[in-house]
C-alpha cells in the first residue's frame, strides 16, 4: 500500500508534517513482511507464523542442535532456511531445557534431536543484527539401549 505524503494544509487534527512522517513509516514497511503477519505488541518481531516440517539436525553444542526446515506448504515460493528450538536453550551437561538432570538418565539413554520430518509451528524473527532468525518449541526425546 502507497500511500500520498502530499498534504499542504491541516487534516483536521493532523498537521501536513505529522502526516507526511505517517505515510513515509507507513511505506517503509515492506507488504511481504505485513502479509500473515501475526505480530503481537509484547512481541512485536515475530512477523510470521507458519507450518514447517523438520529436517536434518546439526549439533551446535552440548545438546543443542540446528534445524534444516522447509515450509510445510505445497508452494514453489516455500520457505526454507536453519531454526532453533526454543526449548534446547539452556541445554548443558547435568541439566536438559524440558526439566530433568542428566544424571538421572539410565545408562546408555541420551537426548535426541527433532527427528527428521516432524512438523512444528516455526516463527520468523529478527536477531540482534537485523538478522531473519526461525525459531520453534519441541521437547526433545530421550532413547537409547540399556547398557
């Protein structure tokens, strides 16, 4: 949407200033961005919510891994990219993000990333640098063999 930026006198309450700085934010706002945005005001960078199916894990540190993803959308225009699970954050040696100690695993049973396929509902935002950055929530699963 385009809108003037061409008002030379008062709009009722709004100035010609005031509402050329209005139309010059509102056309900096890209419409890919706007369209199935779900933006919330406590959240406001998280401009997409949408379906996506899991791909293959890439560990990334201690019980933590990066996800490949493909929007789960039969669509030539798909998105694909790497995401985080929200959920292996605070992974670390003795403690896992769902709530438990390492420790109290039985022998030879260990964290698993997200298998391969498993859909979950990815959101788009930005990190510190103004980077797209994909994020979803999934506890992980336990598995192994006892030793």
């Amino acid at each position: 949407m385009e809108i003037k930026p061409n008002i030379k006198s008062k709009f009722g309450p709004i100035t010609s200033r005031g509402w050329n700085k209005i139309a010059q934010v509102v056309n900096s706002i890209k419409p890919s961005a706007m369209s199935g945005s779900v933006a919330s005001p406590r959240y406001p960078n998280f401009n997409q919510v949408f379906v996506a199916t899991i791909g293959n894990p890439t560990s990334i540190g201690t019980r933590k891994w990066s996800y490949a993803f493909t929007e789960a959308y039969v669509s030539s225009n798909a998105i694909t990219g790497t995401a985080l699970n929200t959920v292996e954050y605070n992974n670390a040696s003795s403690y896992n993000g769902p709530g438990f100690l390492n420790s109290s695993l039985n022998a030879g049973f260990t964290l698993q990333p997200i298998r391969n396929g498993v859909q979950v509902i990815m959101m788009k935002t930005v990190d510190t640098s103004g980077n797209d950055l994909y994020l979803f929530c999934l506890s992980n699963a336990i598995d192994g063999t006892c030793a």
